[in-house]
C-alpha cells in the first residue's frame, strides 16, 4: 500500500500498531513517546522513533515487546484531526485516545487536574459531515475506563464527564482577550450555559473524534490537562500548561498499559 496522502505512512511503517495516542501539538509527539517507552518497561527513546512529519501531521512508533503504539499530532481543531483519524484508520489503526489540553468551566476544577471526556458537546463543524447533529458523541466506555483507571493508578485528581468541543479558541469559548474583544450574540453567556448544564470543560477536537469513532465502529477517549478554570482567569501561566500537560500524558500512558494489558 502507497503512503496515505497526509500522513506520509504506509502500512508496513507502523508494524501493525491498533492504538494510537493523538495530541494536538507535534511537539508533544516525543515527550508522550518517552513516557509510553517507560511506562511500557522500555528504555527511554531506544524503542521510539520518528516516522513521519509532515504539515500538523509527525508520528512517531513506539514499540515494547510485541506492543506497538503510535503518535501522531493532529493540529489544532476538528478538521485535521479528522484527517489524522480517516489516515490512521486506512492503516489498520482502531482505538483513538486523545491527549491534550483544555480550560474548565467548573468551579471545583483545578488546573493541573485532568478532565475524562465521556461525551462531547457538538460545537465543531467536522463532526456533522460523518453524521447527523442528533448524532450523539460519546467516548468508548472501554477506552475511558482504563483512562480513568490510569488517573487512579498515577494518582492523579480527574474529572469524569460531558466536554464541549468548539470550533474556535476565541468567540466559540466565548474569549474576550481577543483581537476585537467583542463575543457574537449566539456565544455570549453559553459559558454560564454550559456550567449550569454539567459540561466541565473546553477543548477543540473530542467531538470530531467521538462522532467519527461512532460512525465508523472505532473506538475513541480523550483525557485533557486542565491549564486554566475560566471563571478564575483567561490567561494561561506556563507552569500550569507543564502540570496540565505532564499529568494528561502520565494517564494516557498508563490507559495505553492497561488496554494493551
Ligand atoms: N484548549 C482550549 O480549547 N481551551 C482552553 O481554554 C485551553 C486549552
């Protein structure tokens, strides 16, 4: 088989890998390795290696005995995340599990806590060209119970429930700090909204790969970092995005053992 045609993977280069962690960031892709590389008793970096990068698009192999588990960034936001799941899929790849980074909307949610998404509100705009809007997105129960399996273990606060995946940082989280400031009619005050209906959080992709996993027969999760609660701040401090960050990975990894278990 021909490489898929933005991944720039062939089948033979991800040795039969069926589960693949996705973070937005491409920076991330060597970090998450790492910690799968040690939490699956390998040495560090010797059974990682890059595969491809191209666009938003690097993925790196990890493999440990006879487990193989692959990286790949997805970028920023439902379209290229769709991109990366359709691609991995056409390679053989079937359980999904999300790892990134969010802001909350819950009080009692802290940063450096992880959220557990089960569901996904349907606020991108991919989502709706695999099914239609009365299509639910929701989690893998499989898959989000090693997660919350994995919190537990790494002991690590979690929060487990109903995200809101938006198709925009700014107006569609409802962001003031923006270039204009200003918050169309349709999203000013959904915030509050969201709080009082148990949605715990923001983020930009679950949605995207709940939905697909669903329609397609997939199976996907997602576990975020949580950087910021919203009604605390707007602004992200480094050291929270470090802890939000190491902590989602540290789940991820250990949900990745247990399934693989
Ligand atoms: N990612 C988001 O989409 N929103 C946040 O507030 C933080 C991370």
């Amino acid at each position: 088989m021909k490489a898929v045609y933005h991944l720039k993977l062939s089948k033979s280069d991800i040795k039969g890998a069926k589960v693949a962690l996705l973070p937005g960031d491409p920076g991330r892709v060597p970090k998450i390795a790492e910690a799968l590389c040690t939490g699956l008793g390998g040495a560090k970096k010797a059974n990682a290696q890059e595969l491809a990068y191209k666009r938003e698009f690097c993925t790196w192999l990890v493999k440990s005995g006879a487990a193989r588990v692959l990286v790949t960034s997805t970028g920023i936001g439902g379209p290229s995340t769709s991109i990366a799941v359709e691609e991995l899929a056409m390679l053989g790849v079937r359980t999904f599990i999300r790892v990134g980074t969010t802001g909350a909307i819950q009080r009692r949610i802290r940063p450096g806590d992880v959220v557990i998404s089960t569901a996904a509100v349907r606020l991108d705009g991919a989502s709706s060209q695999y099914a239609p809007i009365e299509y639910p997105a929701v989690a893998d129960l499989d898959v989000t119970n090693a997660l919350i399996a994995g919190a537990k273990a790494e002991k690590i606060r979690y929060h487990a429930g109903i995200t809101c995946s938006t198709d925009t940082f700014y107006p569609g989280q409802e962001r003031k700090d923006s270039f204009r400031g200003y918050v169309p009619r349709r999203f000013q005050g959904i915030t509050k909204e969201w709080e009082k209906l148990n949605v715990l959080n923001y983020e930009m992709e679950a949605a995207t790969l709940f939905t697909m996993c669903g329609a397609l027969g997939l199976k996907g999760g997602c576990v975020t970092g949580v950087v910021l609660e919203r009604h605390t701040t707007e602004k992200v401090m480094h050291d929270d995005l470090r802890r939000a960050e190491t902590h989602a990975i540290k789940v991820a990894a250990s949900a990745v053992r247990i399934l693989l278990s």
